[in-house]
C-alpha cells in the first residue's frame, strides 16, 4: 500500500457524487504501470484501502519492408521500424550477412518489437527488438533475441538454438547505413584494376567501425594509401584492418586489447581513396584472403535445460508473431 517509494508519476482519477455539495465516492491513484491503490469513501465517511495490482499487457508489433536501393536504414524507416532501434535490428545481422555484397533491393525483412501496454492502452518502458529475420536470394535467417540464466546480456539466436556469434564477424562497420549499390571493381583513384586486398562498404564518413573479433591492436596511424588505419591481431595467424578512417575511438593504441563489436573507429574517407568507404581486410599468416570465404568459427549451440527456455521463449514469439499477421 506504500505509494511513496519510487511511485514516479500518479494519475489520480477521483469520482464524485452530484451535490450540492459534491461528495467524495472513491479516489484511485495509479503508476503508469497500473499499480497503486484505490481509496473508497464508505458509509460514515469510512475511508477503505485497497492495492491495485499492475494491468500491463505485453504486445508484439510485426513490422514488414524490402530493402531499397539505397540502404538498410532507410529501407527500414519506410517499413515503419522505430527510428533508435534499427541499429539493433542490423547488427543481429552482422555475423552471418556482408552487408556489401549478400543484400539486394528486394530482399525481404521482419522484425518483431515488444512492448508493454497499460490498461489506458499506452505504451509504457521502451520497446524492445525481439524477433528479426533477412531473407536474400541465397540465404534466410530468422533469430531470436534470448537471455540464457545467469548470463547478463540478451543476445541472437536461431531457431535452433545456435548462437549467431562468430569468431569474425561478416560486416564489421555499422551495418544499416551501408549503401546497397556498388560500382564495379576497378580502382576508383588509380584509375586501372587491380588485385583488391579487401572487402569495401561504402558507408558515409563517421560510421561506427567494429572490432570484428576478440584481439589486441597492434597498428594505429597513417598506413600508406589506407589513410588511417587499425590493424588488430586476434590469434598468432589471423588479423584484420581497418582502412580510410576519420576517427579513432577512444584508447585505441598499440597494446589495448578490444572485444569483438567494440566500437575502434569511424569510417572515412582518408589516404587513397575516392568516396566514404570502410575498407577491411582478413589477413592469414601475413596474406589477405578474401573475408567472404573466410571460414569463421560458428557459436555455441545452447544445451538442455536452456535450449528447452529458448524453445518456450521462440515459440511465445512466433504465437504473438502469428496473432498479429492474422
Ligand atoms: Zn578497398
């Protein structure tokens, strides 16, 4: 019945019966969550407490686009995604898609968003990314979003229970801003074709670079024609770097070990180069190899008792997904 600890805002809805004088029936103060309590004035102006519990119902909003000829993020506006969340929709991607190179206009996209809905039938919290899926003319992916117990952060999985993670991850820059269209290969400054030691994503200047995968940076600073550049080292044979950028992120040295999804730097357009791209490389035993047919370790698959969560929590999903397609 304590209303004071954390009660936020109270919505205080009084009823009063016609006077003269108007007489005091029954106060309900509510949270926007719907709890609080209800005061009833009774006979001989006998005032009676009761709790109200929380009326909050969860919902699942379904939304549908195809990719358009210019990027991920705007193909995603137009389908309706909330604006701070299609960040959060590209990166479930980043591991298994080259956002380059593997999505085409007309690729079909899904993304499932929860919320929390209060018996005024306003939403209440932030909506959360919890359902996405990509369907190209080569592959399709459906992943779930799913905190396994005693782990703190949600992450990606599919229907199977397999964790998107890979040891590098396919589009190591942030995803949704990626240009769909793409020029041919030939050396856009030199001006002649050239063997291309990388893979390029054309992103504006000031896209977030990722470390692609768990390592120690062992090169920050002008590197020839890549402008500025990070090269980071992830086992004793395998590195990658990171070329044409406009920023460093912050305690990016020689020396600092990064995580993988860490933001290193911006994408530019420094050193040998004639629009805003990232350009990447994999490097084997000291040679590049091309990062699309790089093998990358998959994830782990969940086991036992927490696949048998994971398959409750997707097929909660999937019945509130089929609910709302009708
Ligand atoms: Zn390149």
């Amino acid at each position: 019945m304590a209303l004071a600890e954390g009660a936020g805002d109270l919505r205080i809805t009084l009823s009063l019966a016609r006077g003269p004088p108007p007489r005091l029936l029954q106060a309900e103060l509510r949270r926007v969550d719907g709890s609080g309590v209800l005061l009833a004035v009774g006979a001989g102006d006998r005032v009676t407490a009761s709790a109200l519990a929380t009326d909050l119902n969860t919902q699942i909003k379904v939304v549908r686009g195809e990719m358009d000829a210019n990027s991920f993020y705007s193909s995603a506006v137009a389908a309706g995604v909330t604006d701070s969340l299609i960040s959060d929709f590209a990166n479930a991607f980043t591991f298994d898609f080259d956002f380059q190179r593997e999505i085409r206009p007309g690729d079909i996209f899904e993304a499932a968003f929860e919320r929390h809905v209060n018996g005024a039938g306003e939403a209440v919290g932030a909506e959360r990314l919890v359902y996405a899926s990509l369907q190209t003319q080569a592959k399709s992916k459906a992943l779930y979003r799913f905190l396994p117990t005693g782990e703190k952060v949600a992450t990606w999985f599919d229907g199977n229970g397999s964790s998107i993670v890979r040891s590098l991850m396919r589009t190591p820059v942030e995803g949704a801003r990626i240009s769909s269209s793409f020029g041919p290969r030939m050396h856009p400054v030199l001006g002649y074709t050239r063997v291309h030691k990388g893979t390029d994503f054309a992103t504006p200047v000031g896209a977030k670079v990722y470390a692609s995968g768990d390592g120690v940076i062992d090169f920050v600073g002008v590197h020839g024609g890549h402008g500025n550049y990070i090269s980071i080292t992830h086992t004793k044979t395998l590195q990658t770097a990171y070329a044409h950028l406009s920023a460093y992120g912050p305690g990016i040295a020689v020396g600092a070990p990064v995580r993988q999804g860490q933001e290193i730097a911006l994408s530019g357009n420094t050193g040998l180069s004639s629009g805003p791209h990232l350009h990447y490389e994999v490097i084997v035993g000291g040679a590049q190899v091309d990062p699309m047919a790089y093998e990358t370790e998959s994830g782990r698959r969940l086991q036992g008792m927490t696949l048998a969560a994971f398959q409750k929590e997707r097929d909660r999903i999937d019945v509130l997904r089929a609910a709302q397609n009708g």
